[in-house]
C-alpha cells in the first residue's frame, strides 16, 4: 500500500510514462531516522540530513535538488504547504520577490491523505549550482499522524529542454512512502 500511495498521487497529477521515455537510473531508498517514511532517489545523488534539523533531508545530482519536510503529527494542512513552498534554495533576502506560478494548490486526496501541489518559478540574485532561475514543485501530503512536504527543485532551462530531468523528479516523487 506504502509504494501505491505516491505512485497514486504521482499518476493522478502528471501524465503517464510514455514507452518512448528514457529510462530511470538505478533507485536507491533512503529511510528517515524515524523509519517512518522513506524515498528514492538515484543513487548517484548525494542524499543528506540538514544539521540539528532531522525533519529535513535533501537529495542532490543530476543538476536537481529534491528536499523532503517531515513532521510528526498532522500539521495544518495549508500553512505547511506555504511553509514548504519558502524551502528555497537561497534565503528569501536573496531571491527575486517575482513568483511565476505554473500551478498553484492543487488539492486532493489519495487514500488517507490530503495533498496539495503547487510548482512556480523563482530568481535568485547569485546563481545557485549555475543557474539564477529554477522551477520549484511543492507536494505536500497530511495524513495518519503524518505531514511530508516534497520539494524538487530544477534549473528552468534543465526543466523545459530535458524530458529525462523531468521524468527524474517524477521518478522521486513515486518513490515516497508513507504508512
């Protein structure tokens, strides 16, 4: 059930892999300390654990990011969601106050858990890994004791030319399991 809940929500928010797609990298799943929830994610990705802070775990390569915000307990369904969508890349001091929104609270429910989607464009003063300008998804899902924000982070220029950057992040988002 744990793999089908994503895999669900996943299916329900994007299109369905293409046969022609390229195919994924090898998977590896990574376990919060809480052995609560866990994800996948290439396992060429640098995956880390922000200091003093083990409700946040981050996810690198590819020239993607992909940063997961756990909490114990149902948080507030919408104020999670706004927090998370502030998980950026660079304090909010250094970013551009000029939001592009593709999407914005898309709402629903797959099995147990409320979920809420938005994805949107953000500027950086300073490049990040390279690049000012990045598309950032926020998923957030609240349910059975449990609140997970997933949020993927790629350059934009990455995100509009490369069809395999974007089947990676999807690949990313399936591989989160809830109870």
């Amino acid at each position: 059930m744990k793999a089908l809940l994503l895999a669900s929500l996943a299916a329900a928010l994007t299109a369905p892999p293409h046969p022609a797609d390229p195919p994924l990298p090898a998977m590896t799943r990574h376990a919060h300390s809480s052995g609560v929830w866990s994800f996948e994610a290439p396992a060429s990705w640098a995956v880390r654990e922000f200091p003093g802070t083990p409700s946040r775990h981050e996810a690198a390569g590819d020239g993607q990011i992909a940063r997961f915000v756990y909490t114990a307990g149902e948080a507030g369904f919408d104020s999670m969601h706004v927090a998370c969508m502030l998980e950026r890349l660079r304090p909010e001091q250094e970013t551009s106050p000029r939001i592009r929104y593709e999407y914005d609270f898309l709402s629903g429910k797959v099995g147990d858990y409320q979920i809420l989607d938005s994805a949107f464009e953000v500027s950086y003063d300073e490049a990040v890994d390279g690049s000012r300008d990045w598309r950032q998804r926020n998923v957030t899902l609240v349910g059975k004791g449990h609140t997970l924000c997933v949020i993927l982070h790629a350059p934009l220029k990455l995100w509009k030319k490369s069809k395999p950057a974007r089947a990676l992040q999807e690949a990313v988002l399936r591989g989160v399991q809830l109870p």
